[in-house]
C-alpha cells in the first residue's frame, strides 16, 4: 500500500491532536488532598497527633474596662502524647497597649495584671516557656490524649484612658496552636525542646 502525501500529513495531524489532548487533560485535571499526617507506634496502631483550643470566652457586650474571662488551654485530641506550642496575639496593637491579662484564679487579683505587651516576658504562665525567637508559648510538658494543657490566659482587661481618641469597638484574640509527636519515630521520650526541632 502506496501512502500519499496527503494521508502522511492527516495522520500525522490526528497523532499531533490526540497527543496535544492528553496533554491537556493531564494539566488541566488537579484534586484537593488534605494531608493528614501520622506515625505508626506498632504494626496494630497508628498514634495521630491532633490538638483543639479549649477557651472559656465571655466577653464584655460593651468596654467598661472590668476584666472578661478568655481562659485558653489546648487539648490534645489526637491518640499520641505531644507537645504543644501557642501564639497569642491581638487584632490591634492600639488595643494590646491598653490591655492587661492575667492568668490568676482570682479575677480581681489586680496586682496579677500584667500589661499585655509585657505578658510574654512575665511569670505568669506556669508549665509555659516563651521564646521571643519565634513568638511561640511552648508547653513544657506532653500532654497525653485526652489531657490538656494549663491555662495560658484567664482574663483579659481592656481600659481606655480619659484621653482616647482611638476606635473603641471590639478586637480579637487569636489563639494559634501546633503539637508535635512527644516521642521519636523509635519510640523514645524526647524532650520539648528537642520534639520542635
């Protein structure tokens, strides 16, 4: 069989366009996948790490500058013992250098306040080390499933002076939170330090 000029030319087009369409189709096709990592402890288990801010939030409806319950604590809701880290940070930083937190019981405790731009600096978070590096509270110790954390913050007090010409509507307090495994893919303890390297 003879092939002419002209069927060279159309099936090297057809072989051209069903070549340039799978291309296509292999550019054009994307999913979204959600990563969710884990560690296999044994042949029988996997230990996931998964934490949940657990907070006691009752705000003001409007600043009176008394103090208002934000009591933060995270939970660890993953089946590993992990070591959790949080930054807290405020919305405004004009609202962060009027307020003042405290992590005592006793909610009028005033000689517990703090001003809140010196809070990471003080002693008022037991079982936290904070480290300016990074802006993260570090919790010292694992928390094992199930467990959680001491409070990091239990109220907060907003006072406007006499003189504030600045907004006076609402602010936010982000609390973000990460955990780590609290032992090696040997099963070995590490310590707080080292399970964040």
């Amino acid at each position: 069989m003879k092939l002419r000029k002209k069927d060279i030319v159309l099936i090297a087009s057809a072989v051209l366009i069903a070549v340039t369409a799978v291309t296509l189709a292999y550019f054009t096709n994307s999913d979204a996948v959600s990563n969710r990592f884990s560690r296999k402890q044994d042949p029988d288990e996997t230990k996931t790490v998964s934490i949940e801010v657990r907070e006691q939030f009752d705000p003001p409806d409007e600043p009176d500058g008394e103090p208002f319950r934000k009591e933060v604590r995270i939970e660890n809701t993953g089946s590993a013992d992990s070591y959790i880290r949080v930054r807290l940070e405020f919305s405004s930083s004009e609202m962060q250098e009027i307020s003042q937190i405290s992590n005592d019981a006793d909610r009028d405790n005033l000689s517990a306040y703090v001003p809140a731009s010196a809070f990471p600096e003080s002693a008022q978070h037991p079982g936290w080390e904070y480290r300016a590096a990074d802006g993260f509270y570090y919790y010292t110790e694992a928390v094992a499933p199930g467990g959680t954390t001491e409070s990091l913050i239990q109220w907060v007090k907003t006072v406007f002076p006499e003189e504030w010409t600045g907004a006076t509507d609402g602010y936010d307090i982000y609390v973000y939170s990460e955990a780590v495994p609290a032992d090696d893919a040997a099963g070995a303890r590490l310590n707080y330090e080292d399970a964040w390297r």
